[in-house]
C-alpha cells in the first residue's frame, strides 16, 4: 500500500501505525510520550498530523493511527500547526519547569499565552512512559496517583518501594529527565531508597543492583548474572572458536 506523507510516497503495510512509516521514511514528527519498546500510548498528542481521505481532513495521533486505507498525510499543514503550538502551551503550562518542553516550544513557535497558568513548579508531563516501561519491563514499582492538576507519579504512599529492584528503566525512558537517579562507585539511588551495585567480574563495568539481576535471571530462566553483555558476548565468542576449531 502506498500513502503519500508531505508528497512524498510511502510504501507501507495494512495497519501500520502512522508515525513508524514517517520515521522510517525520515519524516520528523515530534513525540514525546513516544518509546519503540513500548506500545504507543497517545498521551501527550504532540504528534499530531492531517489525514486526508476521500477529500475530508481529519487530525489525528500519528503514534496509535493505524492506516487502513491509501491516504494524504500532513505532518506540518494549518491546522496542525496550530493545534501542536496549543499542546505544548499546555504541556508548558503542566511542566514550566522542563527544558526538553521549552526547547520544543522554541522550535515549533508556541508563543506563551498569558492565560495559561503554570499548574505546579513540575517538570513532568505525565506522559506515563515510566509507569509503563516499571510495569511491562520490570515489576510495577510505580504508578499515577491523584487526579486532576494534583495526579503525580510515585511509589506507593510516596513512600520507597519494597517490590522497586532499582533498574533506573524509568529515568531512562523519561522524556523530559525528571526521575532522579544519582550513582556513585558502588551504590545507586532511586525513588528514596539506595541499592548497591555490581560489577562486571571480568571487566569492573556496572551490571546492575542484585535485587535487578536476580529478578532478571528469574524472569528468564538463567543463572545469575555475572559478566556484563559484552563481556558474556567475548565469552561466548572465545567458546564457540574453541568449539568449532576442534573441529
């Protein structure tokens, strides 16, 4: 099938969403609640775009659109435009404090408007890639809680996580750096608590948190981790030489 993207043509498969065809065709289209490990979410709707079909134009959000039938898209018309600089006056206004936000406000043009007002001294845009990376990737240490202008995402009773193994995949996903995680030589701090760390027994690189690693061999079936993947690649580089030469 083939759709046609800013005129460009774009050869694509029944069902695919909007945004993956853009990417892989090198068409920008700003996300932020956007992660490829993770299934699109829509949250934070800055990815936008026009859908015309049959001659009607339609917005919608480019990271959960499936595409269904040939069509014209426009990732940068009018009407999106204006309803992308709208969003992240909103987003602004949701997460003031948050330099990745102002940085797109600067490069998309969204002028501030005075009536929007900052709800919180916030960097967090409550996008829930982090709430999503802890459930689907680890073991749901985190989740949204509140409503409202007051909804934030913590631990349970804002209170350090028993269930938390102190992976940092919540920071590492946060689009706008709010998670703070700080490490020293032998220790790492997340969410409150302070776990301690260990090293890669053949090169000293950091492999991760005991509670990580055992939760991981768990999950997977394996032992426990010692060696850290390029290490374990070396390892199994040098076997499998040592195999196939005897040969």
């Amino acid at each position: 099938m083939m759709i046609t993207i800013n005129g460009h043509e774009c050869e694509c498969e029944k069902g695919e969403f909007l945004l993956q065809v853009a990417k892989r065709n090198g068409i920008e289209i700003p996300t932020l609640c956007h992660h490829e490990a993770i299934e699109g979410q829509g949250c934070c709707r800055l990815c936008i775009v026009e859908v015309i079909e049959r001659g009607r134009g339609k917005i919608v959000v480019s990271c959960v659109y499936p595409i269904e039938h040939e069509c014209e898209v426009l990732t940068d018309s009018e009407k999106v435009v204006r309803q992308r600089r709208m969003i992240l006056n909103l987003l602004r206004a949701r997460a003031p404090e948050s330099s990745e936000i102002e940085e797109l406000c600067e490069k998309y043009g969204a002028e501030k408007i005075d009536r929007f007002v900052r709800i919180n001294e916030s960097k967090c845009v409550l996008c829930g890639l982090c709430v999503k990376a802890c459930n689907e990737l680890s073991v749901g240490a985190i989740s949204t809680a509140m409503r409202g202008i007051d909804k934030e995402v913590m631990p349970p009773y804002r209170e350090p996580s028993e269930v938390c193994v102190g992976c940092g995949s919540c920071a590492a996903i946060c689009p706008t750096n709010v998670i703070e995680i700080t490490e020293t030589d032998t220790t790492r701090t997340i969410w409150g608590r302070t776990f301690d760390l260990v090293h890669c027994s053949r090169c000293g690189r950091v492999i991760g948190t005991p509670e990580e690693i055992a939760y991981a061999a768990e999950k997977s079936g394996e032992e426990t981790a010692t060696l850290c993947p390029e290490c374990r690649k070396h390892e199994l580089s040098v076997t499998m030489a040592q195999v196939y030469g005897r040969e």
